[in-house]
C-alpha cells in the first residue's frame, strides 16, 4: 500500500468578467457598516460583483461593476439576508471600464469624466463616464495604457 502525503492545492483564480453597469453601495443603516463591509468583500471574492475603490478613500464610497443589473439585485439580497446589512443600490454614471497602470493615471486624472479606482486583485482600473471620451483619447493619446478587460480572463 502507497501513502500518499498531503499537499496544497492551488486553485486557478476565479475568471474576471468584463462590466458594462456600474453603481454605488450604501449600508441602509449606518450601524450595519461592518457587516456591509464584510459582505462586500466576500461577494466580490465569489465573483458576484467587482467591488471597485477609491485608493484615497478605501472603503467608503465603493463602486460596484457588474455584467447586468440582476447582479447588484443578488447583492443587494444576499448583503440584507446573510450579512443583516439591508443595501441601497443606487446606478452609477459610468459607461466604460479599461485596465491602466501607475503612470498612465496622473494623466488620467487630469482629464474630467474619469475616475481612477482599484480592484481587490490590485489592479487600476479607469472608469469612463462617456464612451465617447475613452475612444477619443485612444485615438489622441495611444500611448496611454487603457487595455479592454477580456470576458473571462483573469488579466
């Protein structure tokens, strides 16, 4: 008979989607925050929202991204019936999601209509409130980093 010692396992990080609807997150009571908190970090861990923050501000005044609109239904259910933190889900004027890095966001930030926020797997993210002006500064300015996030890659 063989034994076999016990070993690690690594799982594969979960797949990122690529958003296209934004919003904001508030605990209804503001004694709840703790739970709020909690239940936002372990529903963005399940891939059920990206939760999206401020670098400055940590974590007030999260953005919330999302495939579709049942997703921040989800969220708002599961943070009011598991973590007993009743949300208010409040849609955000964002039309627009690229991946960009350290140097290109002081330029970013120079421009109105971006907001330059981070994902919990660390990466900046820029948020566009117009389509308009992320295709008119890929064309202006290309050598600005403002990669597509790919449905179902892990970036």
């Amino acid at each position: 008979m063989v034994w076999l010692t016990p070993q690690s396992v690594q799982f594969p990080a979960l797949p990122r989607f690529a958003p296209e609807v934004f919003a904001t997150a508030r605990p209804l009571d503001s004694s709840k925050f703790k739970q709020f908190r909690r239940g936002l970090q372990q529903l963005d861990e399940e891939g059920v929202v990206q939760v999206l923050r401020d670098p400055d501000m940590g974590d007030a005044d999260p953005i919330l991204a999302a495939v579709g609109q049942l997703q921040f239904e989800v969220l708002a259910h599961r943070l009011a019936h598991e973590f007993n933190a009743p949300t208010e889900i409040l849609s955000a004027d964002y039309q627009a999601i690229r991946i960009t890095d350290k140097e290109t966001a002081p330029r970013l930030r120079e421009i109105g209509g971006i907001r330059i926020l981070r994902r919990s797997d660390d990466a900046l993210v820029a948020l566009f409130q117009s389509r308009y002006r992320l295709q008119r500064l890929e064309a202006d300015e290309p050598s600005l980093t403002l990669t597509p996030i790919i449905a179902g890659s892990r970036d």
